[in-house]
C-alpha cells in the first residue's frame, strides 16, 4: 500500500478559471475505467514543458515537442493510459498525429495546438480508433471541477490518484495552483514512466514560464527514483491561463514570481514524493540527504548510489540495518579523491558510521527502531565543500516483482 499518503478528496483538488478536464472510457487496454483524458485550455493560455530524455522517447512526446516549438498557442492536451505508442515507428507518429486532429477538429482549432500524451505498454500500436471514437464523450464532458476524475484517469499501475491544489496572494488577488501526476514504477530521471499536469490561473510571460518549468522538474520530478529505469514517455506540462486579476508578471525579481515560482515547487515536490509513496511494492518512503561535498553533482552521485543499490534497498524493505551495504554505495559512488575518514553516516539523527568504521556511540538495536519506521532518512556528511542535495526513493520489495512479472498479462 502507498507509504503515507491521505486518501485525494474531489473537493480538495480545485478548478482553475480558464481550463476544463473531461475524461471517458476507452477500452484501450481494458473495460471499464477511465481511460482517456482531455484538458481544455482557454484561449492564450502559457503552456511550457519538460519531457524525457529517453533516446527511444515516445511517438506522442516527439509530437508533443514539435507543436509546441510550432509556437501557436496550445488549445488542448489529450491523454490516454494503457498504451504507450513507444517503440513503435512512424505509424506510431502517425498515430498520435491523428489523435490530434480528431480532437482539434472537436474543438475547432489548428493540430498544432494539441499536446498528444501516453503511458502504458511499450512497444504496442496505439488503438487510435477507440481513441478517436470517445473523443466526442470526453469533449462533451469537460467541466472546470473535473480534476479528481482526471487523476484517476491517467493512473496505469498507480494505487491511488495522486493531486494537490495551493492558493497564494499576488496583489492582494488570490491565484491557484492545482496539479495532478501518475507514476509507481520505471521511475528515474531524467525525467522521473510519469506524467505531470500543473495549471495555475496566474498571469506570467511565456519565457518565465519556460524557466519555471525547468527550475519546477529539477527541484521535484529529478529528484526521484523507484527503480533506476528512466521512462520513454515522461513529461511535466505547466500551464498559466492569465486569468487572476493581478499584474502581469514579467521579470524573474518580481516579488510576484518569487511567491509563484515557491508554490509551484512546492506542489510539484508534494507530487514526486507521492509517486515514490505510491512506488511499486513499496513499503518505505527513503530520503536521501547528501551535503558537505564539493559540488551537486558529486552529492548527486552519492544520493543515486545509495537510492539505486538493489542491496540497500531490500534490506530497508526487511528493516534491516546492514549499513556497511550504504558505505559500499558511497564509495563506489564515482567521487576518486574521497577521504573516507571524514566520512559521516547517519539514520536519522543518529550517527551510524566516521572516521573509516562504525561511530562508537552506535548502538544497533537504535537502527533496528529507525528501520522499522515506514519512513527513513539517510544522511551523509561529505565534509569536503558545501554543496547539498535531497532526493526521495522506496525500498525493493516482493511484491515490485510481482507487478512487473505480470504487467502484460
């Protein structure tokens, strides 16, 4: 079951002016659920996006992509689950192609002002006719208040749906943020197989908002990892409609940003840690916390090192404090001039590991108690530099391999 996540409530994810979610069932990889998800955006509305650098990425992302470097102002995304139309060649361009104009000739704007996105199997053509042919039910279903429905809409081996929604001041005007994600497994960045919708009524320019959208995924979506596999359709979508009635914000000084760009951050961190707690199998929500190195990237490799090692993360599953497996991680972590004797290792706040070995005050019956805990913090002290990262993953259990095992059947 998902690590601590409060059961999402339709009434706690709310509406943004300018923007309507209708979703209906397609029956693409099977009966009965939602399955097929359209937004529709108000006219000049922003619209900026991360996607993920998988060489193998996905017939709908290489679409995505080119429609937005199209530069006329998006109108619509469109979304399916089930089938990931990744792998899949030219039919599969033309495929998410056909989606686009079936829905723009609903909505009665250019192709190029629809953003196709996918998840599911791999490798498996897209059932565009089933698409196609809900399309109308979906369209004719769009309500501002839809959000809920469209969390669920876009799981594939999630759990729970997964939302947040945060209103702030600008101006003496209150602006909201609401967004949703999917994602439990083949997660990793860059990007974290997830998919992340974040709309906001605020009213930002266009190169603002492609800066937020960079400056969001590095703070929350790339610091995640399930299991090290980086998906081919991953994407964040962030989207401003300009209708809050506040002054238009058009510098990265502006108090207004600042407060804005915090917000954002803070539900799309709030939205990469669900996807962890709702990680395949998970039992353990683990953040790694790596400081005192001499750059990021150096802390990066440290943090990735420890959250990647199959080892380490069984034995959180089994609440067992093997902790020599975390200072094997640390050391193969690719940092050549590391003096291990400065090292420091903590659970928590109790100190595990320095000076080459185990701390004297360590006690293990201390980590036992850390270890049962459904959530785990790892921190070490590099005490080199200072710089610092954080990053969130899951332990390894029994049943991620059960899941996998039978995801195509």
């Amino acid at each position: 079951m998902p690590v601590n996540i409060p059961p999402l409530l339709p009434e706690q994810l709310l509406p943004i002016q300018g923007i309507s979610l209708g979703t209906a069932e397609a029956g693409i990889k099977r009966s009965g659920r939602k399955d097929l998800l359209v937004i529709k955006l108000a006219e000049n509305t922003q619209v900026a996006g991360v996607f993920t650098k998988n060489r193998f990425c996905a017939a709908p992302v290489t679409v995505a992509k080119s429609h937005l470097a199209a530069l006329l102002p998006t109108r619509a995304l469109v979304i399916n689950t089930g089938n990931a139309n990744a792998g899949t060649g030219q039919s599969g361009i033309d495929h998410a192609y056909a989606t686009c104009a079936a829905l723009a000739g609903l909505i009665g704007c250019q192709v190029q002002q629809i953003l196709p996105f996918s998840t599911g199997v791999i490798m498996e053509p897209l059932p565009v006719e089933k698409i196609t042919a809900c399309l109308p039910q979906a369209v004719a279903n769009l309500v501002p208040d839809n959000w809920f429905a469209a969390a669920q809409a876009i799981m594939t081996t999630d759990i729970v749906p997964k939302g947040v929604s945060r209103q702030i001041q600008l101006g003496g005007t209150t602006v909201t943020i609401t967004g949703i994600t999917k994602g439990s497994g083949m997660i990793h960045p860059n990007m974290a197989t997830m998919l992340s919708y974040i709309a906001t009524d605020a009213a930002i320019t266009q190169p603002l908002l492609n800066d937020l959208v960079h400056h969001t995924a590095n703070q929350s979506f790339n610091c995640i990892t399930v299991d090290g596999d980086t998906s081919t359709n991953d994407a964040l979508i962030l989207m401003a409609t300009g209708q809050a009635k506040h002054n238009l914000i058009t510098t990265s000084t502006d108090l207004g940003f600042i407060t804005l760009q915090a917000a954002i951050t803070e539900v799309a961190i709030l939205l990469a840690q669900m996807i962890v707690r709702d990680g395949e199998g998970a039992t353990k929500f683990i953040t790694v916390q790596v400081e005192g190195g001499r750059t990021a990237e150096e802390c990066s490799k440290v943090a990735y090192a420890i959250a990647h090692s199959p080892l380490i993360k069984t034995a959180c599953f089994a609440s067992d404090p093997n902790l020599g497996r975390i200072l094997a991680a640390i050391g193969y972590a690719g940092i050549e001039d590391l003096d291990v004797n400065l090292v420091q290792l903590y659970l928590e706040n109790t100190l595990v590991a320095e000076h080459g070995g185990r701390a004297a005050s360590y006690r293990e019956k201390e980590g036992q108690r850390i270890m049962q805990a459904p959530e785990i913090t790892i921190q070490v002290k590099l005490n080199r530099g200072n710089a610092a990262t954080t990053i969130w993953t899951c332990d390894l259990s029994y049943d991620y391999v059960k899941i996998n095992a039978d995801y195509r059947s």
